[in-house]
C-alpha cells in the first residue's frame, strides 16, 4: 500500500523538482539584463546600446538553434542525466561571469549558456508528459510553467544583489544554487519507467535506427504530418505578442498611460505576472477536466486561451485610460497561461513519446525566432511612434492560429502511444 502510494505520489514530487530547474534557467538568464547599470562601471562595452544588445540576442540566436537538437537528444538518452547536466552547465556559467573582466568573455559565457539552457525544456516536458497522464498532464505542465514566471520574476533580485553588494557576488550566488540543487536532482530525480512502448523495441529501434537515419526519421515522422505544421504555427503565432508584451509592455504602459517608467514597469510586470499564474492553473485544471468528456477539450481550452489574447492586444493598441489599458494586461496574463499549459499536452495527442522533445525542440525554435523577428519590428514601430497600432496587428496571426487550431486539430487519441506497426515502419523506412 505505502509502494503504491509512493508511485502515485512521485509524480507531483516531479513537477515539485522540476519547477525549481524552472526557476533557476529563467532566473539566469534574465538576471543579466537587470545589473547593466553596475556592471558596465567594470565592463565599459556594456555602455552601448548595441553592445549589450549583442549580448542579449546571441543568446537567443543560439539558443533557438539549439532546441530542436537538444530535442533530438531528450528522445536518445536517460533524461534525467541530461537536466542535471544542463543545470550543472549554465549555473557554472552563471559563477563563472561573475569572473569576467571583458565584454568578449560575456559573451562567449552567454553563448554557451544558449547551448546548455536549450537542453533543460524539452526534456524536462516529455518527462513530465511521461509521468502524467490524460487526467493530470495540463495542470502538471501548467504548475511547471509558473516556475519560469517566478524565475523571470526573480531575475530582478540580481540587481538588488549588485546594488548591495557587487553583479560579481550576484553571480556567484545564483550560480552556487543552481550547482548545488544539481546534486540535489542526482539523487531525488528518477528516469520515467513507465513507457508507453516496451523497453525491448525502443532497444530495436534505436539500435537499427542509428545516427543520422535515426535523426532523419524522427524530422521526417513530425514534419511529414499536417497536424505539426499546425502545432508549429500555434505555438509560434502567440509567441509574437508573447515577446512583444516581454520586451516592450513596460513602454506602452508608459505612453498609453503617461506615467513614468519605474511605476509603468512594475504595473505592466505584476498585471502580466498575476494574471499568467491563474491562467495557467485554471487552464490546467479545465483541459484536464474537459479531455475526460471531449476528446478535443484541451484544443478547445487552448483556443479560447489563444482567443483572449486578441482582444487583449486591441485594448493594448486602442484602449484608453487605465482601466482599458490593465485590462488587456489581465486577458493577455490570463488567456497566456491558458496557452502555456496546454502546449506539450496538445503535441502529446499526436505524437508518441517517442518523438516528444523533438516535436517541443522545434517549436521552441519557431517561437524563439518569432520573438526575436517581433522585437526589432517593434523597436521601429516605437521609434515611429506606431507601438500600440502595431501591437494590435499581432491579433491577425493569433487569430489566424485559432482558426487553423479549431478546423485542423482533431486528434484521434487523448494520448498518443506507440504501437508495434509504427515501429516497423519506423525501421522499414
């Protein structure tokens, strides 16, 4: 009986883990942005704009780039070793730009935090898809998510850190915590055994589909369905306003509103912050609900998300006065989450575990090249004068999305297992 309970417990104890990888990856990440101000009385290069725009955006080259193969290799080996490993990687880069003395160190330090962050999403989904079911995986994924929120959340606090005593000390400390919870993760993190295709064929297939055949045939089982193209396409159309409401709200709630920047900051922060976090939870709560009567339930609970966000942005670009302006803070928070709980969930209805990573790899791709293609459109768009008109023209997409989710998407499973005729044709082709 305590066996069982055990077993039906860990699961949480999972999510429980994870969440503070979560934190930590964008915790990391984010951190640098808040101390500019105190470390660029040490490195001079930082008093550029470009400069540290350079910073931030190779970062996100590389990253993008990174996640459809840390996708590939999530699908290989034991992950479990791979998110220790990740965490150990770019919390030891965190410490070690507390060392830096120059901008070429930083951001060669910065690339290679790219590298091993895009290994921790997604594995740490397909495990948690792995561990929960139909009955329990949207708000699991959900409960996930909220810990890159708080991280990002957190970030700020480096540069309480650097104030009080150096951006060095903030590094190291971070970066200490992460190294340290590493360990912690060697011994309480534990493989999924539950599979849903025996151990015996994926031994098979891995070892007949080896190397190159074997990373062709997973591109070629996601990309050769019509179903992830639209997945694809979902999951980045959102991503649009999503980095835009990251990098630019802040400033549109200045304009919009005509206040200064240290009071539209917080505002345009918390309201987003807030509103994701119950988003994400009731998102999760009513997909998993709603899967156990429809089998579309949480496509339906991801549009209506998605369906939020378009007359978020209309307010964001056309509303007047605070009200106008708060409340499509609070829609998009809301309406976000909903879409961020659902994501791996949804891609799981249509592909097996087997291609999981991979298939959340590629659109991790997707969504960071369309941040980052939305951030230079609407640092013009600000620059013009155009920032909340142009903001509003992201609904099209979105809804686009909706519309493309709503007539394309109807999946045959709940959950999609592999069968032993896939795996065939997996080795026959």
């Amino acid at each position: 009986m305590t066996q069982t309970k055990s077993k039906s417990f860990y699961p949480w104890v999972v999510v429980g883990l994870l969440w503070v990888v979560a934190l930590l990856n964008y915790m990391d990440r984010q951190m640098l942005s808040t101390m500019k101000v105190s470390m660029m009385v040490d490195i001079y290069e930082l008093e550029t704009a470009e400069n540290f725009g350079r910073l931030m955006a190779i970062f996100l080259w590389i990253y993008g780039l990174m996640s459809p193969v840390a996708g590939l290799i999530a699908d290989r080996i034991n992950r479990k070793w791979l998110i220790v490993g990740s965490l150990a990687v770019w919390s030891g880069v965190t410490l070690t730009m507390g060392y830096a003395t120059n901008f070429q160190v930083l951001y060669i330090l910065r690339a290679i935090m790219g590298v091993s962050e895009a290994f921790y999403i997604p594995a740490a989904l397909a495990l948690i898809a792995d561990y929960h079911k139909e009955g329990t995986r949207s708000l699991a994924i959900g409960i996930h998510m909220t810990g890159l929120y708080f991280g990002q959340a957190i970030g700020g606090f480096g540069a309480t850190v650097a104030s009080n005593f150096s951006w060095q000390t903030a590094f190291h400390s971070f970066g200490l915590i992460g190294i340290v919870y590493s360990l912690i993760l060697i011994v309480f993190l534990r493989e999924s055994t539950d599979r849903e295709i025996s151990k015996k064929a994926v031994v098979n297939v891995q070892n007949k589909l080896s190397g190159f055949h074997s990373i062709k045939n997973s591109l070629g089982m996601l990309l050769g369905t019509i179903s992830f193209w639209v997945i694809l396409f979902y999951f980045a159309a959102p991503s649009f306003p999503g980095w835009a409401t990251k990098n630019w709200l802040p400033t549109l709630f200045s304009e919009s509103l005509g206040i200064e920047m240290a009071q539209a900051g917080p505002m345009a922060t918390i309201t987003i912050a807030v509103s994701s976090f119950i988003g994400v939870i009731f998102g999760g709560i009513l997909a998993d609900r709603w899967i156990q009567k429809k089998l579309r339930g949480r496509i339906f609970t991801g549009a209506i998300g998605l369906g939020l966000l378009i007359p978020a942005l209309i307010l964001f670009g056309f509303g007047t006065g605070i009200i106008g302006i708060i409340g499509g803070g609070v829609l998009f928070g809301v309406g976000f989450g909903m879409f961020d709980a659902n994501n791996m969930p949804i891609l799981c209805q249509f592909v097996s575990p087997r291609h999981r990573a991979a298939g959340y790899g590629l659109m991790n791709l997707t969504g960071v090249f369309a941040g980052a293609a939305v951030t230079e459109f609407l640092g013009k768009s600000t620059d013009s004068g155009n920032l909340g008109h142009d903001m509003a023209l992201l609904a099209i997409p979105v809804a686009a999305a909706v519309l493309l989710q709503l007539t394309m998407l109807k999946p045959k499973f709940a959950d999609k297992k592999e069968d032993c005729y896939s795996i065939k044709k997996s080795y026959e082709t």
